[in-house]
C-alpha cells in the first residue's frame, strides 16, 4: 500500500508539474498530503512536514540571502566588465557561450557541490544570456549537466555514500570509471554545442550581428545603481564569500547572510537604497525561498510515512531471476531515474544493500552494482530531483520553471548516464 502511494506521489507530482495544472509549490505541498492521508496518517502529516522543513531550513535562508547577494552586486553592476571581455573573447556565438558555460560549470563542481557550483557559474554567466538572448533553460540544462556528471567525483556525496554503504575505499569504487566519467564530461560538451547551435539558429544571424552595439544602450535607472568604483571591492567579496563557503569555516546559510550585509552597506550606504533594492528582489526570493519549503514538506512525509522504503523493496522483488546477473547493468540503466523517486540517502543507505546483496546470490560482484548506481543516482540526476534542494536553487537562479526545466534536462540527463554505462562495459568497468 504504501509502495503505490509512493509511487503515486512521484507520478502525480511530475505529471502535475510539467503540465503545469498546478504549480511545483502546490503540488509540492498537495500531492504527498493527500497520498498520507489516504493511507491513513492523519494529523501526523504535519510532523512530517515539519520534519522535512527542519532539515531543508538552512538551504532556504541561504537560498533568500544569496538572491539578494547576488542581486545587489548585480544591481551595482559587478559583472558587467566581467561579460563585456567574455562577448569579446567568445563573441556572440551561443554555441561557444554554450560550452564555455558547460567547461566553467566542470571547473567550478571539483569542489563537489553542488550549491556552490549553480550559486557561481549561473549569476555569472546569466547576463551574458539575457543579452545575447539565449533561453535561461539552455542554461539551467547545460549547468545541470555538467555538475551532475561532476558529481561522480570521489569526494562528491553519491561516491561516498556508496563505497560507505559497500565498505570499500572509495579509490576501489571510483577509479575504475575514470574514463566512462571521462566520456560523459566529452558528452556534456558535445550536448552544450549541439544546444548552443540551436539556440543561434533561433535567435538568428542578424539579431546575433546587433548584441554589442545594442548592449550599449544603458537604462538610466540601471545607471544610476551602478557602482564601478567598487568593482573589486564588490570582486573579493564574491571571492572571500565562496572561500569561506567552501572552508567550511562558517555554514553556506551565515555566509551569505554576512554577505548581504557587506555588500548593502559598501553598494548602497543609504537606508533608503537598501531597502529599494531588498525590494526589487524579494518577490523572486520569496517565490523560490517558498518552493524549497514545499520540497522539504515534500520529503519529510515521503521519508517519515514510509514510502520510500516501500518503494525500494517492491523495486528490487520485481526483478525477475533470470535476470539475476544483469543486476549491475539494469542498475545502471533505472539510476538516474532513480533520483526522481529516492533521495541519496535513502538509495545508498536502504535501497543499494538489497541490490548488492541480490547481486550476491547471483555471483555478481557488488561494488558492479555500486559503479553503475553513481552513473546516475543523485549525479547525472541530482540536478533535475524534487527531493534535492539544489535543483530548486538551480532553477531559482536561472529563472525557469521547474517542469519546462525537467522536460528539457531529464533526455539528455539519462543519455549521459546510458553512454557512460556502455563504456564501462566495453571497458570492463562493469561486467556480467
């Protein structure tokens, strides 16, 4: 019961998204409510939903406070220069705009996170977008790419929770599938050109010959917040903000509300300026800040009720034995759809040790099954989960809708994964 309840969820809420009957916030909130309610739990859901809330509350201030970090340094217009010698050094050729976002989001995600990465590469790159017209999708599905596949790392939270749940050195788990990792960054690449050319075919050669000289047509009211003094001052903030992040000194949430602050009282001294500009981003703030809660009410009831668990244990009794020994292929085949129906935690924790212990009994190796899993499950995947936070931030700060987002992203997403699979049979990696 509580497996098909679950299962309900996930199906419903997609569906509901991507055909846009009701909004990611909504249906966040409504779908699994009325699943726990029907089997039976009652007023207990708001326990649940409280639990989940809890556990998602540090990313939603650090959601709030880094739009308005960014909003500010935006506003003061910070990365103006910085686009201006980017159209000059790649023109205003999307499919070189293309790649560049996808290379600079790989370079970015070493550091293996995933808040990190969107929080850098997307405000960076946004204007460049804006200005060339290219569709914010094209971003979000290129940045989601290249930190999903990043996210293989052996110091990314999938490798880990895997060798953990396998106790084997993470080296032993992840080094073996350096080259299908390798191939699927190669993808990601080709991916991102293949976008950029068709985004240039949309936007058209003459639009594309007109960029620069219409980027110079400024908007006074734009003019007058700009502070190009304050260019590097406003440059190490940016700086001094991601170090700290990423030292894990202070928590992403304190962070970035220490940022905000800097960066009002340097930007905009006046009482009545900061508030102006605290204004002209709070309604996307809110909006955003109000879909990361719903993904929290969204995973406490799924986590607490049981249906996770329950969907775990009817995925892998449906396994037929003769198909035994194909366990670690049909793994890697189901992982990144996977991250639609089981955050990480639950999949490597809960949902893996049933896989490895079946792919046991049929004589196959279980760190197979913990290689193909981390081909898709919460990497390729994460960025494209209701169950991560990070996928709301994506969208968030790429300002797109989240079904658009997901229809988009999800083909290419499970193309990378499958590709990699494949050279990790052909080399080896994984057998059967």
């Amino acid at each position: 019961m509580l497996a098909i309840l679950g299962f309900l969820s996930v199906i419903l809420l997609l569906v509901a998204v991507m055909s846009k009957k009701l909004t990611p916030t909504v249906a966040l909130i409504a779908v699994p409510t009325v699943m726990a309610l029907i089997g039976g739990f009652g007023f207990e859901v708001g326990t649940f939903i409280t639990n989940g809330i809890k556990t998602i509350a540090p990313t939603g201030v650090m959601f709030i406070f880094a739009i308005l970090f960014f909003g500010i340094l935006n506003d003061a217009g910070t990365f103006d220069p910085i686009i201006k010698r980017i159209i000059r050094a790649v023109g205003s050729d999307p499919v070189k705009i293309a790649i560049g976002t996808a290379v600079l989001a790989m370079i970015v995600h070493l550091d293996g996170s995933g808040a990190v990465t969107f929080l850098v590469t997307i405000p960076a790159v946004l204007p460049l977008y804006d200005a060339v017209k290219m569709s914010r999708t094209s971003l979000a599905t290129i940045v989601a790419l290249a930190a999903g596949t990043m996210n293989i790392v052996p110091w990314g939270g999938p490798t880990l929770r895997a060798a953990t749940s396998l106790n084997v050195p993470v080296t032993e788990l992840f080094n073996p599938i350096l080259i299908p990792v390798i191939s699927g960054l190669v993808l990601v690449i080709l991916i991102a050109a293949f976008i950029g050319k068709k985004e240039k075919s949309r936007i058209g050669e003459v639009a594309l010959a007109n960029i620069e000289n219409n980027a110079a047509e400024v908007d006074p009211e734009k003019l007058r917040l700009q502070r190009p003094k304050l260019f590097l001052v406003n440059i190490l903030l940016i700086i001094a903000a991601i170090g700290v992040m990423i030292s894990d000194k202070l928590p992403p949430q304190v962070v970035f509300m220490f940022a905000f602050v800097f960066a009002s009282v340097i930007n905009y001294p006046n009482v009545k300026e900061q508030r102006a500009r605290v204004d002209a981003h709070a309604k996307e703030a809110l909006m955003m800040a109000s879909v990361l809660f719903a993904a929290g009410a969204f995973t406490g009831i799924m986590k607490d009720t049981g249906m996770i668990t329950a969907m775990s244990e009817v995925i892998v009794s449906i396994i037929p034995d003769a198909l035994g020994k194909f366990i670690a292929v049909i793994t890697g085949v189901i992982s990144m759809p996977m991250s639609l129906l089981f955050d990480p935690d639950s999949f490597y924790f809960g949902v893996m040790p049933v896989l490895t212990n079946t792919a046991s009994q049929f004589g196959v190796d279980p760190i197979m099954v913990g290689r193909a899993a981390i081909l898709g499950q919460m990497t390729t995947g994460f960025p494209v989960s209701p169950l991560t936070a990070s996928t709301f931030l994506l969208i968030g700060l790429a300002g797109v809708d989240l079904g658009e987002h997901q229809k988009k992203t999800i083909p290419y997403a499970f193309l990378v994964t499958i590709v990699m699979l494949i050279v990790a049979i052909v080399t080896g990696v994984i057998r059967f």
